[in-house]
C-alpha cells in the first residue's frame, strides 16, 4: 500500500467514526441527548423552583413516559419533568422556551425546542 493510499484509508476511517458520533448525539426521537439552557430568573420546572443560572438538559424514559432531568451547572438545583415531544416538520433553526406566570406571580416553564432538534418539549403540568 503507498503512503497516499493509507492516508487516503486512515481519513476514510476517520470520517465514518466522526459521522457516527455526530448520528449517535440525536435519538431515535430527533432530539439532542444532553442540552444545556439558561434561566435568567427564578423558574418553575415540574413543580420545583429552581433558582436563575445555568442547566444541563437530559432525558431518560419512565416506560412510555419522557422525562427531563434539570441540574444546575456549578450548584446543586434540580428538577425532574413530564414531557411530551411534539415533532417539527424541520430541525428547528434556534432554541425557544416558553414560560407562564402562576398566582405567585412564579415564572413556569411550559416548552422548549433546541435548535437542532426535530421536536418541540412541552412539559407536563
């Protein structure tokens, strides 16, 4: 094998694996395994409050049930909640969330859609 051909080889491998890797960060629901968002206020997410700041963003399924799981980056906050996946006809072009105000004038997440995934969270209240 010339030095050409095993260059041209070990860069053929490499993109298969780099391709994988970038496949395997989406689910078979169209959507990233780990997110992160901010909160710039307090905010109510499946009936805990959790204070402003940074979050990791992941799932994980209860049978039929999906859930997101809310731990704060650098601190020790967390919140688990329901959700349903409601599928976009495309990959969305940025990441939204949505938020209600309860009585206690609370500030309550209610969805979100990261860019790059191909459904919208809305989360079970």
């Amino acid at each position: 094998m010339s030095h050409k051909s095993l260059i041209a080889a070990i860069l053929a491998v490499i993109t298969v694996f780099a391709c994988t890797a970038m496949l395997a960060e989406d689910n078979a629901m169209g959507i990233a395994e780990k997110q992160t968002i901010n909160f710039s206020a307090p905010t109510i997410v499946g009936g805990t409050l959790l204070p402003g700041g940074d979050y990791t963003v992941t799932h994980q399924m209860n049978g039929q049930t999906h859930v997101m799981i809310f731990k704060q980056i650098n601190g020790k906050a967390e919140a688990k909640a329901n959700c349903n996946l409601v599928p976009l006809t495309r990959k969305a072009e940025r990441s939204e969330q949505r938020y209600t105000v309860n009585a206690k004038n609370e500030r309550v997440l209610q969805e979100m859609t990261f860019a790059g995934d191909k459904a919208t969270h809305v989360l079970a209240q």
